[in-house]
C-alpha cells in the first residue's frame, strides 16, 4: 500500500481506495465472450514486509500476529474483494499476515483453494448467505487459531461435502479443537507438528469421521552440536522435558485408522566438523524418537483393519565447516544402523520403512 503513514500503519486514503478497487474489478469482472471453461483466478491478500509493523493484531495463541487490519484496505476495496471471490470463476483464495478478516469472504462456492497463513478472522453471518467453504476442495490452516470457530459458526453439520485435501499446522494446544472440526471433513489430512508441542493424550476427536482415506502426520527438530571439534568425544546434551515423537503421534490417531497412514520425521543435526562416531547422532535421533507404544498401536491396528502405514524418517546432518567426507557413509554405515534400530517396525505387516540419511 501506498501513502502516508502513522506508526508505521498506512492512513485511509479514498483515492488509492479507489484505484484499487477499480483494479480489482477490472482483473475479475471476466469475459463474457469466454468459453465456458474459463481458466481459474486466484487472489492473494498479505501484508508485505510485516517485521515493520507492530504486534497489533489480536492474540493468536503464543503471541499477537503481526501484521495489517482487513480494514486497511478500504471501503471500496473491501467491497471488490467480496465482489471478486462471488465470481463464477474457480478460485485461489491466499492470506497471510492479516487480521479481522469477515469470514463473509469465504460465502462464495466458486472459492476452491483456501490458503491461510498468520491470519484472524471474525464471524458476521450475514442474512441470505450460505455457510463458508461450502466447495472448498483444498485447504490449508497455518497459525489462524480463529479460523474454525469464526468460519464454522460453532454448528455440527457445517460441511454437508467432504473436503478432499486438508493442510493443519498445529503449534499451539488451543489449536487442538480446530484440527478435531476440520479432521471430520477431511478426505486427506496432513497434520504439521511444531517441535517444542507435547501432544496430550485423547487430543482430537476425529475418530467418528467416515470420509478420512489418508492421514499424514509431519514432525521434525533441530539438534545443533556447536561444541569445538577437539571436543568430539563429548555427548550431546537433550532435552528429556519433550516427549518422545512417537509418543506424541499416537495421540493424534483415531482409534480406528484411515486406509493409508503416513508417519514422517525429519531431523537436521548441525554439527561444526565430522564426528568420528558419527553414528551417535543416529542414537541421539532414536532416544528423542522411539517409544514403544507407536509400535504396539501399528502392530494392533494394522493387522485388523488392512491399513498400510508407511513411516519415513529423513535425517541430515549439516555442517558449519566444509569437510572432507565420503557421503556414502552415511548411505553404507548410518542406514543400515538405524534400520537395525528400528527392526521391529521393518518386520511388522502392513508397515513400510523408509530411512534416507544424508551429509552436507
């Protein structure tokens, strides 16, 4: 946005309002000449360079987002926006770093992707209007703790279709309510972990939903050794305070499994040189990992209800220093030793283990 400021916070201005708003309809209004396949659109709604603006946004869990009011755009923009998403056009709707968004956006059944990042969102149900996201196929939710309650008005039979791919990046426990509603429309659902989040037991209650085929379920840490390389023989140091990750997957499954069930870990150790015993940081990886009611859970599960369940773990190890190494070590010596860490998951029915270990 352009024009003056105030505390960094651009000030109303009609004539960019305008300008703005002229554009937008000009880029949506279509061609009525068209065929009636008429290519998609997409829209996208953020704040540009956000560090420079205060934390005065509504709370989002952890902290205050950042960022710009949905009222920062104008009247007269405002109302193209809605304009354009009630297109006949299937539509890309992205919003990042923005707050105070009417949830009356998203009334519109040619909205087919919903990407949200850093966002809030306040409920006016407006009269007339059907529910939000009555077609979205495509959804993802990252850090928008408001979304659900303000988009899904707090009814049971919001979504009368199932969504068919769905995104939630989950950091804050306040956030587990959300991921239970959204888990219950979901036909693919992908679960993103943040590292330091311990997952209580009976979190989510997605257990009854009839329409979940695949569940994917994403955890990854960082581990840096910054110790001088003399120092080598030293042991790392973990943080015991953080539950193990298998721990904390079992608690986001139902009790009975979707059909495909996809368990990812992703771990980036740092180090400043290449340690001799560099199959210690696989025995770092599987300490912070393993725990063995995961592998009683597979081991039930799987040989009951059919489901193939694939767990990957993708380690990298990373280096401050620019060392002179063989990277096949780490496909020869570290692959073969986490495997036979994890023998009892290779050998189980139904579940399939891939390990990729790999140096840069």
């Amino acid at each position: 946005m352009l024009g003056r400021r105030d505390n960094r916070v651009p000030l109303p201005s009609d004539p960019r309002d305008r300008i703005i708003a002229n554009i937008l309809k000009a880029v949506f209004k279509g061609d009525v000449n068209a065929s009636s396949d008429p290519p998609p659109r997409s829209l996208t709604i953020c704040t540009a360079r956000h560090c420079h603006y205060p934390h005065n946004g509504p709370s989002n869990g952890l902290y205050n987002i950042t960022g710009l009011s949905f009222d920062t755009l104008g009247i007269e923009t405002i109302a193209a926006v809605h304009e354009s998403c009630c297109n006949q056009y299937s539509m890309t709707i992205c919003l990042e770093k923005i707050w105070n968004v009417p949830n009356s956006l998203f009334s519109s059944s040619a909205i087919k992707r919903l990407h949200i990042n850093h966002a809030h969102f306040t409920a006016s149900e407006i009269p007339g209007r059907c529910p939000p996201l009555p077609s979205v196929v495509t959804l993802e939710v990252q850090e928008a703790l408001s979304f659900v309650p303000a988009c899904y008005y707090g009814r049971e039979n919001e979504h009368t279709a199932p969504i068919a791919q769905v995104k939630y990046w989950l950091r804050d426990q306040e956030e587990y309510g959300g991921l239970s509603r959204i888990g219950k429309a979901a036909t693919t659902l992908e679960v993103i972990v943040h590292e330091y989040l311990d997952v209580p037991f009976a979190t989510v209650d997605y257990i009854q939903s009839n329409v979940l085929q695949c569940l994917r379920i994403q955890r990854e840490y960082n581990q840096s050794y910054l110790y001088h390389h003399t120092e080598h023989t030293r042991p790392p140091v973990l943080d015991d305070s953080f539950q193990p990750f298998f721990l904390g997957m079992l608690h986001l499954l139902p009790s009975v499994p979707p059909p495909v069930l996809d368990l990812k870990i992703r771990v980036f150790h740092r180090y400043h040189y290449l340690q001799e015993t560099i199959c210690d940081g696989i025995d770092d990886v599987y300490s912070r990992i393993y725990h063995s009611s995961l592998v009683q859970w597979l081991e039930n599960r799987c040989s009951l209800t059919g489901t193939q369940a694939t767990i990957t773990f993708d380690i990298r190890f990373l280096f401050f220093v620019a060392n002179d190494y063989d990277p096949s070590i780490f496909q020869e010596t570290c692959e073969p030793y986490m495997r036979k860490l994890f023998a009892v998951l290779d050998k189980m029915e139904g579940v399939k283990l891939v390990i990729k270990v790999s140096g840069s």
